[in-house]
DNA sequence: AGATTTAATGCATACGAATGCGTAAAATAA
DNA sequence: TTATTTTACGCATTCGTATGCATTAAATCT
C-alpha cells in the first residue's frame, strides 16, 4: 500500500490535518514544522492518492482534450501530433494530466463531455473538435467548467461567444496573397476548400483583403473548391486546365492541395515556379521531400498549445473570468523555392 | 451538484447500499427493487462520481497510455495518430476512459508513470515508447499493475519478459523479399535502420530467412542502413550508387526511405520499376500521391490495438494471469506499380 | 405449525485528503 | 504581571461509493 497523509503524520508526531497543510503549502503552519514533514514525505516518496483529494477538494488536476473523431485529410494526421504534444507539454509543465476523448463514445452514443463532467473526472476542457454541435455547447456553458477551443474554429464562431486560440486564418491568407502580390503577380487562383470549421473561409477573405489593398480585381471565378486532399488540389487543376491561361500564380490553402495541384500542372507541362508560382498553408514536412520545395504559411503550433492551456488554467483558477475572449496568433511565411527565388 | 446514490436512495426509499448494489447489478438485489432503483437513477441522468468510487474500490476505469517523447521520423508522425484512435476508440468501448502522457515530465524530470501509479490515476498502462528504461518496468514488474507493449518492441524484448503485442515484422521482412524473389529478382538490396527498437533488425532477418529459403546467398555488402527518413533514403542511394550495378530490387524497411530512395534513383535516370523494383513498408497515404504507387508492407493497426486493450483488461481482472504473452500479427502485402505489374 | 435455510435489505465503516472550528501555546500589549 | 491578540496546531466532519456483517422477511423443509 501506498504511503498516507496518516502515515505521515503517525512519523510526524502531529495530526493528519496538519500533513495536509504541510504538504499543500499553508501559510498557518510554522516553518519548522512544515520541515520536517515535507522531509519525511520526500523520503517516503510521498503522493497523494488523486482521488481523495479530487473526492475532497473538488479539483482533479486532469484536463479534458476532446479530439476529432475524423480528421480532415492527411494534412490534419501529420500536424495532429505535433498539437497534442504540446497541449500535453503545455499541462504536464503546470502539473495537470490529461484524458484524451472523442466527443461521443461510438459505441455507447453516450457524449463523453457529459459523462466526463458528472463523473467529475476533468477540471475543464480543451477542444480540438470543430464539429461540436451547439447542444453540447449549451450543456458546457450552462455548468461553470471552463472549456476552450484550440487550433480548430468552431463553425458557429460568428454566432457564439466563446473562448479560443488559434491562428489568424485571415492574416495568414493574406500575407500568402500579399507575397504572391509582392512578386508581381496580378492573376491568382485560390484554391480553397468547403470544410466544417470557419478557417478556409478566413483564409478566402484573407486573400481578397490583400487583393483589394493592392488595388488588384477580385471575382468569384478566381476561386475553386477541393476538399483538403492532395488527389482534390490534383483533380482542381487537371479539371480547370483552361482556366489557369489567365494566371500567374496559385494560392492553395493547405499544402497537400497545393502539391497535387503542383503534380498536375507537372503533367500538363507547367513548371512550378518558373511558368507558375505556388504558395501553400501549413508547412507539414513533406514540402521539403520533393522540388520545388513549397513556399508556405507556417503555423505556430506550440505557442497556440501553451496559450491554450494558459488561458483555461487561468479560468479554472479565477471564478470570476466569465468574458469571453478570441486569441489569435499571426502566422508567418515560410518561403522556399516555389514562387521563384528572389528575396 | 450533481445528483448521488444517497439522494437515488431517498427517492426510492431504499438505503445507499442497496442503491450502489443496484447500479453495479449485484445478484443479491431483487429484480423488483433493482428495476425501480435504475428507472430512478435513469430518469435522473446518474452519473457515478469517479473519485468517490476509486477511492472506495480501488480501480479509476482509466487508462495510462505512455506516448513516444519523440517519433522517429515522419513516417511515425504519419501512423501516431491511427494507433491512438485505435487505443482510444477500444478502450472506450469497454469504458475506459485514457490518459495520455509522456515517460517522464520534461519540466519537473519526474517519472510520470510511477506519479499516475502513486497517485492511483490509472488501472493500469499500455505503452508505446520504445525507449523506456530497464528501471521503470522494474518498477513496474514490481508493483501488480498491468502493463504492455503495444507496437513498438521494446529494444530489451530478448532478454526480458514481458507482454507486448505488434505485427510480426520478421514475417513482413519476410513476404516483402520473398515477394521480390517470386518475380524472378535475385540481387536485391536492403536498406534497414538503426533504431532503437527491435523492428527494423527483425526486417532483415525476415529478409535474409526469404533469401536462404529460395536458395539465395546473402551477404552484409546488401545491406545499407538509414535512419528512417525520406532524406536518409535519398542519400543511402546518392551514396551508393555505384552499388546499385548488381542489383535488380530494393526493399527498403520503411516507405519513406523507400520513397526517397525512387526520388534519388530517379535523379540519376534509374526509373522504379523498369530499372528496379522497389517494395516499402509501412503503408503510409503518401505512397499513393507520386508514381509510381508504392508496393509496400501494411501493419494491421486496428486488430492490434485492439487485442492490445483486450489483453489488458484481461489481465486487469484476473489477478492470476502473470504469464507474460507475445502476440504477433501478421502484415500484409499491398501490391501497387514499384514492382511492375504482374500478379 | 415450528424450525431452518435462503434471499433481500440496512447499518456502519472505510477509502484518503481537505477544511471549518475550537483551543492551547506563544507573542504582544497594557 | 495580567489581559489580549496572534500563531500553530488538533479534532471532527465531509466528499460519494463500496462492502462486510447483522438483521429481517420470505421461502423451504420437517
């Protein structure tokens, strides 16, 4: 059996209740005393049994982070990881675990957000889930457990206050058009995609803000759909090679779209950059397998997750933090070699 | 608050223990009683609150899942995510709610399996790093929780004894060369990897046990290594080239090597497969974006995650199952173009 | 019917830590 | 020195569930 605060305080020669003062950094216990007992703790390695204390205190110092049950493409499997790596980072370091779930356990159909809540097992939560109906909203507002979203924009973000960090998807798409612009292009296809959450919309907005500052013409011709895939980017172009007479340059709004559409135009004869440039969003690995080598819009995912994570923390800790607030980080350009090399 | 077993009992007019026997389906309750207690607690939306009921019975109905602090190279990036769904959709199923964490907490160097252990967080651990230390599973042997290996096999596989269940990766060394062999190659190259894992080691004696059963000699100059990567791939070639006269195939013991490699040959005007055949391993989503589609080694990700979570549990509820188990899946061949077409 | 077994339920306590409240000891003030 | 405040600690209870044991009611046997 494990060692008890009982255990201690037996050793200790002083009450139970003194231990866990001790053990919990209580300023009306004198500095002798917490001494001594913090020692014999250490020596005896110490823990406490997370469940008394959560039965007790009310607090588990674990955190909820609700996954999506699909991901949107290969692109969401290669940057997944490097996400929850640094939410986990991000709360091992301010001593919080985590569970890990899918919104609704597909065998049970039972929503998971719910039971996790009346079983009391996670102190708040973090969601990286963009199809979250509005129901399980209501629910989670309607208890006081503090919960954000991260990475993903919920579809109803126009409607809903909630809390969220992410990145800036208009910025992003602006400066990805802005380079482009920069370079003398004039003509840009956007290839962007019909997708749950609000980001390839902003991105779609990004671009036509930087249009519209440069004094360059948009319409609605400009802009086509693939699904996030490399065969869509692939199938955009090799199903509008007509329309790529009138362009100089594509902006793709995630890289693995951007890729395939880089192949296709490879097939028709088109190099990239020297007939076309590209410029893709994400930044995931395989942009520096194969030439030319993708310019991008780079996302930084670890001071989303430690934003993310402090933040919630900061709810859980303060009653009283009921303003929503939107945290959005700008993300920067990672140029390569696939809009030409000049700088 | 939420809604306990003592107020179900008041409602009811039973007491608290026959409530609690109730919702756990004990055989010593009447049906009568059983019925109406569950109607009560149903209408009610019951939720056990988890601590009080760990703390009580000493089991969380959690989960550890020890994470990889690092992947090596993409390729693991690629496969995290599909293992953990796996893990995480099985062990829903059978309401076991995960946490996920690292080995060791990065900032306070503290071991995070023995803190869950301590602190009795979790029932029980399936791990999945390949790194871990001879101490910690001394630790762990030490102590009567469960634990296993899942995927990787731990570096120490031969002289420990432990329980772990992954795919049989001699057997996949194995079919990948004899499937070469069987389209009349002769000369074939390996491109293995230093790893801190068993697998790759167990690739090439699968390889060299299909060369030795066709009658085929072997010898090390066949042998190259790499370290995992699409770029490790691409130089093993550009290294060697002059190597390559001999040879007629490639089996490269993972795709993205394999990947970079048809990058590299392609380069130097060798074309997979009119000049070489070339089998992977694997089976990542990128092996069908460029041609030519990668043949390659599919790893069974679903069943073994699954008979991993069964296995656990398994061995969570019967105290008398210390025999420890290996549990090999076999892969799949995945015949695509790098061979040449011919079935 | 009376005795005995069996089934169904309640009582009381344990699990381990947190915390409000009371109190003794120490420090300060009068 | 005595009165008063402050400091440091202990006592007792609480959180919500599980479970051994006692008890009552029902069923079976003689």
């Amino acid at each position: 059996m494990a060692i008890t605060t009982k255990d201690i305080a037996k050793m200790a020669n002083v009450s139970q209740s003194t231990v866990s003062r001790c053990l919990n950094d209580s300023p009306m216990i004198s500095e002798k005393t917490k001494k001594k007992v913090l020692k014999i703790a250490q020596e005896h390695g110490f823990q406490f049994n997370a469940h008394a204390r959560s039965l007790s205190a009310n607090r588990t110092y674990t955190i909820g982070v609700i996954l999506p049950k699909s991901l949107f493409g290969f692109e969401g499997e290669m940057h997944f990881r490097s996400w929850q790596n640094e939410l986990i980072e991000s709360l091992e370091q301010m001593e919080f675990d985590v569970i890990v779930s899918f919104f609704e356990n597909r065998f049970t159909k039972q929503n998971n957000i719910q039971r996790l809540l009346a079983a009391k097992k996670v102190d708040g939560f973090i969601i990286l889930e963009p199809a979250l109906d509005d129901e399980t909203i209501t629910i989670l507002e309607q208890t006081d457990i503090p919960f954000i979203f991260c990475k993903y924009i919920p579809p109803f973000y126009k409607t809903r206050d909630v809390d969220f960090v992410c990145v800036d998807q208009f910025k992003g798409g602006y400066i990805a058009a802005d380079h482009l612009i920069k370079q003398g292009h004039k003509r840009i296809m956007c290839i962007s995609a019909n997708h749950i959450g609000g980001e390839f919309g902003l991105r779609t907005e990004g671009f036509k803000a930087a249009l519209r500052d440069n004094n360059l013409p948009y319409n609605d011709k400009m802009l086509f759909y693939g699904d996030t895939t490399f065969q869509s980017g692939y199938q955009v172009i090799k199903d509008n090679i007509e329309a790529l007479r009138d362009i100089t340059a594509i902006f793709a709004q995630n890289d693995l779209m951007a890729l395939g559409a880089i192949q296709a135009l490879k097939e028709s004869g088109i190099n990239v950059p020297e007939d076309i440039a590209m410029v893709g969003f994400d930044d995931i690995e395989l942009c520096t397998f194969y030439q030319p080598y993708l310019t991008t819009v780079h996302q930084p995912t670890k001071e989303i997750a430690a934003l993310t994570c402090k933040r919630l923390i900061e709810k859980l800790n303060s009653t009283e933090l009921t303003l929503k607030q939107k945290l959005e980080i700008s993300p920067t350009l990672v140029i390569r070699e696939s809009c030409g090399i000049n700088l």
